[in-house]
C-alpha cells in the first residue's frame, strides 16, 4: 500500500487500488469489520517520486455522523471463522482505499514529520524531539533529509518493530494463561475418572495415575509455569529495551526482536497443540462443549497465525545465521546469544552424565541445548557461506533456518528457567538433534528418559496443587470437567438435560418421516 503527498492540497493520497489486487487489502483487523471509526494505517510514504520507508498515519474511516463510510473507502466483515463461538463474536475486517485524501497532521511525527513545503524531515538526535509545546512548522529543529538513502535504515524502522516487539510480549504472557487453563481442566479430570486397575474389589485406579498419562499431562503443566517466568522475563526487559529507545539507544531493539519473534511462535504453537492434547486426555467427554476445552482451543489457535504461520516469525532468526563466523562476530547485548561466543567449545562438547540423577543438575541440560543449538546454527551459517546472494540462501535454507531457531530458543528458556521436568521433556523431544549432533550419547539419552519418569511420579502428588495455585474460578474455567469440587458426573447429566433437544420428547418430524418406516 502507497502513500502519496499531494502537495496541491497540502495532504496526503492513500490508495491501495493502485495494484488493483484484492490480496494486497489489509484483512483481519479486530473490530475493523462494523464497529471502528478510526485506523492507524501503515504504507509506504512516497513525496515527489522519492520513497521514505514505512509510516503510520490515523485514518478516519465511516462518517461520525451515521457511521457510513467515507467516500473512497470500502469497509466490511470477512465472514464466519473456525469455532462454534470462539472469535465469531468478534469483527474482524477487510479494508480497501481509493484515492482517499489524509490530512497532513494524521501524520504519525514523533520523529519523522513532512513540512509544508513538501520536505521530509528526519529526527537526528534526542536533542530534537518534538515538545508538547511545539507546533507543525519545526524547520527551526530539525534537518532536511532530501537525499534519502533507502540502502540505510530508517530511523523509523526500529521503532516500526517496537510495536510488534510489545504485541509479541504480549502474546507470549497470554501462552501461559491460556495453556495453564486447559492443562487446570485436564489435570483435575484426571484426578476424578478412574478405570480399570482395581484389585480385591477395590476402587479402579486414578487416570492421573497412570505413567501414560503423565508423560502428556505433566510437561504441559510444566510448560504453563515456564511460560509465565518467561513472559515476566520479557516484560522486564521490553521495559528496559523502551528505556533506551528513549534515550535513541537501539542497540538491544534487534535482539529483543529477536527473543519475542521466536519465543511467540515456539509458546503459541506448544500452546495450541496443549489444549488439543488437553481435550485428548479428557476422553469423549473433552469432546464436548460443556467440557470447554472446544471453546479454549478454537478461540486461541489464531494466536498461531498472527504475524502469518509461526514459521514466519521464525525466519526472522536468520540474523543470526548471516555469516559462518558466528562465534567471532556475535553481538548479544542481552546476553541471550551469549553462547555462541564460545563456539570452539560448544562444537568439542561431550555430555559427561553418567547417572540419572545427573540430569536434575541444570547445568548438564543447558549444556546439551547450548551445544546442540551452536552446531545446528553453525551447520546452517556454513551452508549460507555457499551462496553467493544471501537471500538466495536463505530461501533456499529456510527449513534449516526454522529447525535452528527452535534449537536457539529452547536455549533461551533452558537459559533462565526451566529445569526438571519440562527440561527433561525437551531433551526427550529433541532426543534426534542430540543424538545426530553427538551432544550426548544413547545412553545417556536413555538416563535422561529414567529420570524423566522418575520426576513424573515425584510430581503427581502436587499435581492438583499446582493447577488449582492458578487461581482460577469455576465460572473462570466455564468447564464441568474442570470444577473445583471434583463433581464432574451429576454436573455432566444435569447439562445434558439443558440441551435444546431435550425440550421435547418426541423428537419433530416423527409422526411425519419415523413412524410411518415403523409402521410399514
């Protein structure tokens, strides 16, 4: 989309009928289809000929008086979305321009601004910031930036991924929510469904008993917990990462970009893929509605495509791949590529566990994931150093580049949180990578996998206690699987008899089609 200053008018054009494609229309924006009246609209700004990058601009969109769209702009909803409910009460939309004039104060200007007299300005240090006080004209405190070098990085384009950097944040904080509430119901249906195993007449044995169901259960509750130490981590330093944005500092702003790209895609799809394996674990009664775990997983699975599929947030690790010398050129100012400094290291590693009880040293798995990432990286940057366009080689490496970036970030968690069971999971997980890289060998694979088992059985005495530590209320939860009071089947039958079809019983249409195939 393009955004063209019309000098004659002192405003800007905006049209995106240019292309004249319907796939280049902006498309799912929450409350866009009926309900917004105004949208921060980001294009490409073009001034006599010269293109200057990405800008925002705030558009008003229907008329203020009867809510009708204003002339040139076509407005709507994009129809049904998966789910019974889910995100269907919500409006999401499909916007389109045709030549629609924007005023030139709708112009995002906290370090850009376009003058008058179409020139187009550029912040150069914090000594120029605009004030409050200041006014449109601010050709006293600024620089005219006519020759636009679009082979330099726009003072803008940082603070364009800002934005995102503080979305992705978000997104990674609500993982932990929305994980935490399925494994909350799966956990404590667990614990009241008993099959089999009775002995001497006995009470059948706990599902939550069971080795089977622990191995799926527990890792994800150990996921719910890693991804709120993580969120917290994030917030804190998407604090400190604003802190020096304001200060014109953007040295860290690639990295944290990094961090909250990868870990976005990584907790969203552990996540979605939870619930589902959630609602497995309840049985046929997960299958049900009143169960909610259809609800929690169709209204959070989109979260896997925000930004485009999870790959794509993934293939944005690439620079961390851009050259074979990555144990002499890394630059980590946050200290979560801090590893790859010690290449030499990493790439002679040998795993030295030789019992079980090794692998509770965190330690020990950080070093596997540590080792088993830097040569997974390595390999792909190598590969790169073959091509002689760099893109080339990244298109042509993308899913490499993807299995990298998993690699890196299960280090970043490994790094500052996670240890017993959920690092144990993921060494199991990873078990292949390991394996094919030589960070440990089948024995020890196989240590890692008994003590794995052996902290299953330590945890499922606390297992209740950690889900019912979230907090969550009953009308929270919106599940009879998961109430508090463990009085899953009376609730279950009472539902039942709530249904619509239950209103009646003779079914309609009987008398009409069943009875007379009954009486022939």
């Amino acid at each position: 989309m393009k955004i063209v200053w019309a000098g004659s008018r002192h405003a800007f054009e905006i049209s995106d009928r240019i292309s004249k494609l319907v796939a280049n229309d902006p498309w799912w924006p929450d409350g866009l289809g009926k309900v917004s009246t105004h949208g921060v609209v980001y294009a490409r700004l073009i001034i006599d000929g010269q293109e200057h990058g990405i800008h925002g601009f705030i558009v008003q969109l229907p008329s203020l008086e009867d809510h009708k769209p204003l002339p040139g702009i076509t407005v709507g909803d994009i129809g049904m979305k998966f789910g019974n409910r889910a995100n269907n009460t919500m409006d999401n939309g499909v916007l389109r321009f045709d030549h629609v004039c924007i005023p030139r104060d709708q112009m995002l200007m906290s370090i850009t601004n376009c003058g008058a007299c179409q020139v187009y300005y550029v912040f150069s240090n914090q000594r120029n910031k605009r004030t409050p006080d200041d006014k449109l004209s601010w050709t006293d405190s600024l620089a005219p930036a006519h020759c636009w070098n679009l082979n330099v990085v726009s003072p803008l384009s940082p603070l364009v991924y800002e934005t995102l950097v503080f979305v992705r944040q978000k997104i990674v904080q609500d993982a932990s929510c929305a994980l935490s509430k399925a494994v909350c119901i799966a956990t404590r249906y667990s614990a009241v469904r008993r099959q089999f195993g009775s002995q001497n007449g006995g009470p059948e044995t706990q599902v939550i008993d069971y080795k089977t169901q622990q191995s799926r259960l527990f890792p994800l509750l150990a996921s719910a917990y890693a991804f709120r130490f993580v969120g917290e981590w994030l917030n804190c330093l998407y604090a400190d990462v604003t802190q020096r944005l304001q200060a014109n500092d953007f040295s860290t702003l690639p990295e944290i970009q990094s961090c909250t790209a990868g870990l976005k895609s990584l907790t969203t799809s552990v996540t979605a893929d939870g619930k589902e394996e959630c609602r497995k674990l309840c049985g046929g009664h997960g299958y049900l509605c009143s169960s909610g775990l259809p609800e929690l997983f169709a209204v959070y699975v989109p979260a896997c495509m925000y930004e485009g599929d999870n790959i794509v947030p993934l293939l944005q690790e690439k620079f961390t791949f851009r050259n074979s010398n990555i144990g002499l050129r890394t630059v980590s100012p946050l200290r979560t590529m801090a590893y790859l400094g010690r290449i030499e290291h990493r790439m002679q590693y040998r795993c030295n566990v030789e019992k079980a009880e090794d692998w509770l040293n965190p330690g020990a798995v950080l070093e596997a994931f540590e080792a088993r990432a830097a040569r997974m990286s390595i390999s792909c940057a190598q590969k790169l150093s073959k091509f002689s366009n760099p893109e080339e080689g990244f298109a042509e490496l993308s899913a490499d580049l993807v299995e990298a970036a998993i690699a890196h970030w299960g280090v970043k968690q490994q790094l500052k949180l996670l240890c017993g069971i959920y690092s144990l999971f993921l060494l199991h997980k990873h078990q292949g990578d390991n394996l094919a890289t030589s960070c440990i060998t089948p024995k020890q694979a196989s240590l890692a996998n008994d003590q794995l088992r052996e902290l299953y059985s330590q945890a499922r005495p606390n297992a209740i206690a950690l889900v019912d530590a979230f907090n969550y209320t009953d009308h929270f939860l919106g599940s009879i699987l998961g109430s508090y009071d463990g009085n899953v089947y009376p609730k279950l039958y009472e539902a039942a008899w709530k249904d619509a079809l239950n209103e009646s019983v003779v079914p309609d249409g009987y008398h009409q089609y069943i009875r007379p195939l009954l009486k022939q």
